[in-house]
C-alpha cells in the first residue's frame, strides 16, 4: 500500500498520457469525453493529496512543499487564466454566421456582451477544454508532484509509449488493416491510432528526437561531468548503454511511416542536428585513430540510408520525398498560395481580442471567402487553417494567443533556469574530463538538447500544419519540459 501511495500520481499521469496517444491519438472527442476530464481533476487532486514525498519528509510536510511550490509558480497562474478564459465564451453564444440570398451578404450574429469571449457553437468549443487544461495540469502535477527519479520514469515511459505505438502500426500494415484497431471507419492513410498523416508524423517525429537524446545520454557519447567520470562509478552494461536505441529506431520509422512530408524532412534535420551534437563532442575526445574509425562509421551510416532511399524503401515514401524540394516548403510555411492562412488573418482582423471561439474558424470562413476561393474550396481538411498560430488567434484572439504562449513560455524559462545553475556551478577542477567547446552546451545532458530540438520541429511544424491540435502531441510536448528537469543534477554552491 505504501508504494501504491507513493506513486499513485505516476501512474496516473502516465495513464492520462496513454489514454490521449490510444484513443485515436486524442482526435475524437466523443470517446475522450468519458476520460480524459476525470482522469485530468484525479490527477490534480492526487497532486495535492498524495504528491510523492522525499526520504526526509512526511507526507504532509510533502502536501506543504508542493503547495507552496504550486503557488510561486507563473505557470499556474497563467493556467488558471487560460482555463477561465476558455470557459467564458459557453455564456457568451453568437450563433451560427447566416447568409442572405436576396441581399447576397453574410451576416456575423454579435455576440450578448461584445466585451466578453463569445464562440459559434458550446459543444464544438469544449473540445477546447479537453486540449489545453489536462496537459497544464499534468505539467503542473509532474513538475510539483514528482520527484527527480520519477520525472525521469515519466520521461522514458513516453519514449517506449511511442515505441509501442510505432510497433502496433506496423503490426496494423503487415495485417492489411483497413482502419484503425482494424475498425470501419475509413482514411486516406492512417499510422498507428493516428487517422491523419501529419499528427503522426509530428508526434512520431518528437518522440525520436526525445527518445535520442536519451539514448545519447544513457550511452555517454555527449555529457561531460562528474556523472560519465572513468573510473568513478561502476561501468553499465553494452545492454544498459544502448537499449534506449530500440525505442529511438522504432520512433524513427514511425515518423517516416506516417508518409507525413514534413515529418520525413523534420526527422531527417532532428536525425543531422543531434548528429552532428554528438560528433562534435566526441570529435575532440578521440585521437587520430578514434577520429579515422568514427569517419568510416558515419559514411557506412549514409550509405546504407541511401541505399535503403534508393533502393529498398516503398514507392509511396519514394513519392512523398519526391515532392519536398525548397520552394514547397516555403510556399507551405509562408502560406503563399493557401487561401486558408489569408481568411485566418482577415478574421483575426476584425475579431483582433477575443476571437471567434473554439473551432469557430470554419464557420466564419465561409463568409470571407471570395466566388473564386469557393470554387477551389478545400474539403477534406479544410476546418483548419494548416497554421496553428494563424489559427489559435483566429479563435482566440490575441489574448488567449498571449496565455497560450505565456503557458509555454513559463516551461521554458523554468528549464533555461535550471540549465544556467547547473552550467554555472559545475566545477571542472580536479576532474579527469577532456573540456569540449562549446561548454555551456556540452555541460547539458544530451537529453536536455534533445528536449529542445524535438520541440523546436514541433514548432516548425506547427507553422506549416496544425501539431498543436493534436492532444497527443501536446501533451508529450508539454511534459518534455517538465520531466527532462530530472535530468539535470542539483549542483550545490561551495
């Protein structure tokens, strides 16, 4: 019971994180809303109520800790305001845009109180609230509730969560399945329990990159520091060392097999960016002979990629990288030639504060819309702008865009704190460590550079899709921040 107890709130959190990468990768609304809202308020309670305790502490003096914690953090404040912000609009309906066929105009309904956040349709914008609340409160309860060890057990079950899920899409080609969980519902393409490419290809791909940078670490191929000092502790196993690299291919193939564009190109940099961080380190731990193998390692790792592009991979992947080339990935970012990101910011326009709610973007698009954009009105798809700032402001004007970032950035400067301490105060003296430069980066467990790498292709991705909408993604996303903390040593002044 004691260790039930003690890490109830793991089990938990690890449980919301598979219920959103299971349930159809957190797309369905109608099958979330039996879950995800308990799961998200047990979290928070067990959060408060059974947080894990130190080897030094009581319970309830665990309870005090984290609520002060919780208290002093912006982050809880910005998801408080975010929350009620979302919460708003569902006494504030507009209704639906209507058209008048004799006067041949569009007619936007105002909302009761102008002043306030309004949305279309309630049923439509509470799919809202089963986005952004649950992953704050899972950051919030990972980032207070957990201890170090725990954040990293949290952390690496993510990394082996996408594993699985690569391997049962696999497992799903191989069986000729038609649907996901061989259901009846048809796709275009689906991967895993992911029913459009690019969720796929954006949650596969940072799980990659996550699930990488772990494997670095746990290899001791990029930290340098008192935690890979020869001779200091007891060598780990070839087995210890390298069996994050099983999660990290599974992840890989996963993005590439969700024949998502911007996931193959997106892994493809994840896979050269941590590449070259790694080469570089060991670049200048090896002598002359170290430096000839590590060459012939990565021209025989090229090769066989090539040949494999070339030679052996499908004719529908061989199709999608034939069409990335430069200007279609400018044309995608800029939005040049989408109609889509020209009616976002006409109906951020003239709905600059609040918005049009909660999914109100495609029933306000229509009423932007040109006689020639209609005729080439996108169908399948086309409720999104395929740009998530583009269409968060939209639907949230510029102040639920401002408490979106505000959430995001009160992660990030939590961590970047964190990495300065530990930069700053970690000595060199007296240690047998061969300096690599640059050392403010080095100094960092690989998988705190991995964290950032991962995120940033989110975000590129998100300038060019819509990632963010995914729950799935978010949540990993979110707590990538939150659980790398673990990582990261505690270094006392002297």
């Amino acid at each position: 019971m004691n260790y039930f107890i003690r890490n109830v709130l793991f089990f938990h959190l690890l449980a919301l994180v598979l219920a959103f990468s299971w349930i159809h990768g957190g797309t369905r609304p109608d099958l979330l809303l039996p879950v995800i809202p308990w799961m998200s308020f047990l979290v928070l309670e067990l959060m408060l109520v059974f947080p894990q305790a130190k080897s030094d502490e009581t319970l309830s003096e665990a309870r005090a800790r984290v609520f002060a914690a919780l208290v002093r953090d912006p982050l809880f404040y910005f998801a408080l305001l975010l929350v009620i912000y979302l919460c708003l609009p569902f006494s504030n309906v507009s209704g639906q845009p209507e058209y008048n066929a004799v006067l041949k105009i569009w007619r936007n309904p105002p909302p009761p109180n102008k002043l306030l956040p309004f949305c279309v349709d309630t049923k439509e914008h509470a799919v809202i609230l089963l986005w952004f609340p649950p992953a704050l409160i899972a950051a919030l309860a990972a980032k207070h509730g957990l201890l170090k060890k725990n954040k990293r057990l949290l952390f690496e079950s993510i990394c082996w969560n996408g594993a699985v899920l690569a391997a049962f899409g696999f497992w799903q080609l191989l069986t000729g399945a038609q649907s996901i969980f061989w259901g009846e519902q048809k796709f275009s393409h689906f991967f895993a329990t992911f029913g459009y490419p690019n969720f796929a290809g954006a949650y596969f791909t940072l799980l990659f990159a996550l699930s990488a940078g772990l494997w670095i670490s746990k290899a001791g191929l990029g930290m340098i520091g008192p935690v890979r000092v020869q001779g200091t502790f007891d060598e780990p196993s070839m087995w210890q060392r390298h069996y994050m690299l099983v999660a990290t291919l599974l992840n890989f193939a996963g993005a590439i097999a969700s024949l998502s564009r911007a996931a193959i190109l997106l892994s493809g940099i994840v896979m050269l960016t941590l590449g070259m961080y790694t080469i570089l380190g060991l670049w200048q731990t090896f002598n002359f002979t170290g430096r000839i193998k590590m060459s012939v390692s990565v021209i025989i790792v090229l090769g066989l990629a090539g040949i494999f592009l070339g030679i052996l991979a499908p004719k529908s992947l061989k199709a999608e990288i034939a069409t990335i080339n430069p200007d279609a990935v400018v044309m995608r970012v800029s939005g040049r030639g989408y109609y889509h990101n020209e009616m976002a910011k006409e109906i951020y326009r003239d709905h600059r504060w609040f918005g049009v709610g909660g999914w109100g973007y495609p029933h306000y698009l229509l009423s932007y819309l040109t006689p020639e954009q209609k005729k080439r009105m996108q169908i399948t798809g086309g409720a999104n702008v395929h740009n998530d700032t583009l269409q968060f402001l939209a639907e949230h004007g510029a102040i639920g865009f401002t408490l979106i970032v505000s959430c995001a950035l009160a992660l990030l400067v939590s961590l970047v704190l964190q990495m300065y301490k530990m930069c700053r105060r970690l000595p060199f003296d007296g240690m047998n460590v061969k300096i690599i430069r640059p050392v403010c980066l080095y100094k960092l467990p690989p998988v705190v550079v991995a964290v950032f790498v991962g995120a940033g292709a989110t975000v590129c991705h998100s300038l060019g899709d819509l990632p963010f909408r995914c729950p799935a993604v978010l949540i990993v996303w979110v707590l990538a921040f939150v659980c790398v903390t673990g990582y990261i040593p505690v270094v006392r002044r002297k």
